[in-house]
C-alpha cells in the first residue's frame, strides 16, 4: 500500500503518480494507493480527508499465525520479522499462564494480547 500524503494548499492532479505505481514491478503486491491530506504542523499525519485512488485503504499482514487488517493509521509494528522474534519471547514467557488472566494495557492493535492468549486462562 501506498499513502502519499500531501497539504490541501496546492491541488494535485494524480492519475498519473497512480498509473506509475500500478505498473511498476514489486517484490510484493500492490494493495491500494490512497492519498492524505494534512494541513498539520506537527511531525504526525493527523488524516483530515483520505481518499482511495487504487485498490483498498488497508493491508493484512500475518504474524505468528494471525491475521492482522491494518490501516495507515494503525499502531502496528513495522517490522514483522523483527516483532515475531520479540511475541515469540513473550509467547515463551506467559506459556505457565495458561491459569492467569492477562491484561495487555495501551496496546494499540492489540497484537501482543492476541498472541498472548494463546496461553492465557483469559486475556
């Protein structure tokens, strides 16, 4: 997916950055191109209007077995590879819990208390 985020101060005409992307060659597989605007003076993209100019506003990417649909706003890890390391350590960690509540507090997507339930008696 792509997110081509921009100001509202200048309109844009993409059809063309569109037809680019659609016809460049990837390792992976174009899911969607979306375009955000934001007039924000901050370093966050804090989306006033999306607009879906090809294919869906949304990924799945698979985690130790779990199917994640992430948008460009999701609190999601970025690396997959490098988070499946860390949840399987945290898996390993809770495997005696199958008896213990589990709580996953400010989680964002919730990723961790997923895997964690595996092995807990409740998450």
């Amino acid at each position: 997916m792509v997110n081509l985020v921009t100001t509202s101060q200048i309109d844009f005409n993409l059809n063309d950055y569109v037809e680019v992307l659609k016809n460049t060659t990837y390792d992976g597989t174009l899911t969607g191109i979306i375009h955000t605007v934001n007039d924000s003076l901050s370093d966050a993209v804090k989306p006033e209007k999306v607009e879906v100019l090809y294919g869906r506003d949304y990924i799945i990417e698979e985690l130790l077995g779990l199917k994640f649909k992430i948008s460009p706003f999701s609190f999601f890890q970025t690396n997959t590879l490098g988070a499946e390391r860390l949840y399987s350590v945290v898996r390993e960690f809770i495997s005696a819990s199958k008896d213990k509540v589990v709580f996953d507090l400010y989680c964002g997507t919730g990723t961790i208390g997923q895997i964690a339930a595996q092995n807990a008696k409740k998450l």
